[in-house]
C-alpha cells in the first residue's frame, strides 16, 4: 500500500450520542468517498477513515493498493514529475474536501476546528526532486531515499525505477547563491539573533470517559463495498 494522503482533524465539541456519531461518520465517508472519485484520477484506490468520539477526532487516509497502479497514474500525464504533481494535487483536493466536509456540521460551533492535511509519499518524492534541483542532494542519494519512501515494492516495478532515475537526472540545477556575512560599518561581522525557544503550552489532563466509541469506516479498493464497525474505547 502506498499511502498518498492522510488528514487529521479535530473539533472540541460536546459528545454525541451514539446513534448521532456513527451516522456522522457514515456520512462524513459517503460524501468524501464520491468526491475521491470524481477527482482522483487512479485505476485503484483505498479509502479508510477513523472516527473517534469524546469531541471530535478524526483520521481519513487513501492509499493506492499497489506501486504499479500509481505509476500507470503518474504515467497518465505526459513526464513522470508532471504526473506525480497532477496526482498529488488531487490528493490534496481530497484532503481540503475532506477538513471542510468534517468541519460543516459544526459551523454554529464557538470551536474552532484543527486540520492537519499531508500528501505522504508523492510531497516527500517532490521534495527530492526540489533537493536534487537545487543541488542539496545527488541522484544517488535521491533514489536511496525513494526507497525508503516506497520500501522493497519499487524492486517489483523497474520501469517506475527507470523513470524516476531519469526524472532526476533530467532535472535542471538552478543557480546557487552564496551567503556572504554581514558586516557594520566598522568592518565587523553581524551576526544573526538566536532565536528564543518557544516555552510549550500546558496540556490540561483529559478527563475519561468511559463511553467513548471509534468508527471504522473503509473501502478497500475502488469498486468495493464499504466496511463499517464499532470499537468501544
């Protein structure tokens, strides 16, 4: 499974009855579910999303179920690095939807929600292309740090190898600058403030309560049939 996009949510608002947090996250899947598929252009996908109750908190994640289906993805849209932005930036409209679909049932709440939205491993595999365009990084090291994003998987799709290797090489190095010191007028060189450590926020002990629930709500791959169940915490 390669994971393409995660969101965390959070809301502090009263609890729900039972009845009212399962139908909230059914709900909450159903209408994300339909927008992934309108907007994500993949053969195969998963989706999963964990609903927890005690205010409100939750985990929505797709993933794709195989390396070689997101790179006929990626391979849907001319270059691979083009490919791998087009399929990022749906992902990432998926997450939008998602924080925005979870919040609305709230919006006459004072609470302010908390959205925490991540593309996984196609923001990772950008970032090794903006290091290896900027010279932070060699090609070399590049692919040794895909493989860790993708693990031993990348070794069943040599052709997904290939390209990628290719797409770093073929990347051009933009130009470096060089830092010089600053210096006053008497010649002598500034140097930059540290900056203070952030004092961390007390955290409030969080009271139990012994009627707390987890949704599961999930769909294993882009034609299946959803899943639900109910974990007592």
């Amino acid at each position: 499974m390669v994971n393409i996009g995660t969101t965390d949510f959070y809301i502090g608002v009263p609890s729900l009855p039972r009845k009212e947090f399962e139908e909230y996250a059914t709900l909450l899947f159903d209408d994300w579910e339909n927008y992934v598929d309108g907007v994500l252009q993949l053969p195969d996908y998963s989706l999963s999303l964990n609903v927890e109750e005690g205010s409100i908190k939750a985990v929505a994640k797709i993933a794709v179920t195989t390396l070689s289906l997101l790179y006929i993805g990626i391979g849907q849209y001319g270059s691979f690095i083009s490919g791998v932005q087009t399929i990022e930036n749906q992902a990432r409209s998926a997450n939008n939807y998602f924080g925005q679909r979870a919040s609305a049932p709230f919006e006459s709440s004072r609470a302010r929600p908390k959205i925490r939205k991540r593309g996984e491993s196609l923001t990772r595999l950008q970032n090794l292309f903006a290091k290896v365009q900027r010279g932070e990084i060699t090609v070399e090291k590049a692919m040794l740090e895909s493989e860790l994003i993708f693990g031993s998987e990348m070794e069943t799709v040599p052709e997904f190898m290939v390209d990628l290797k290719e797409s770093f090489e073929q990347i051009p190095l933009l130009p470096q600058q060089i830092e010089l010191p600053l210096e006053n007028i008497e010649g002598e060189i500034l140097m930059p403030d540290a900056k203070k450590p952030r004092k961390p926020r007390p955290t409030k002990p969080r009271q139990p309560n012994p009627e707390q629930y987890r949704v599961e709500v999930w769909r294993e791959s882009k034609n299946g049939k959803r899943n639900m169940r109910v974990i007592s915490l």
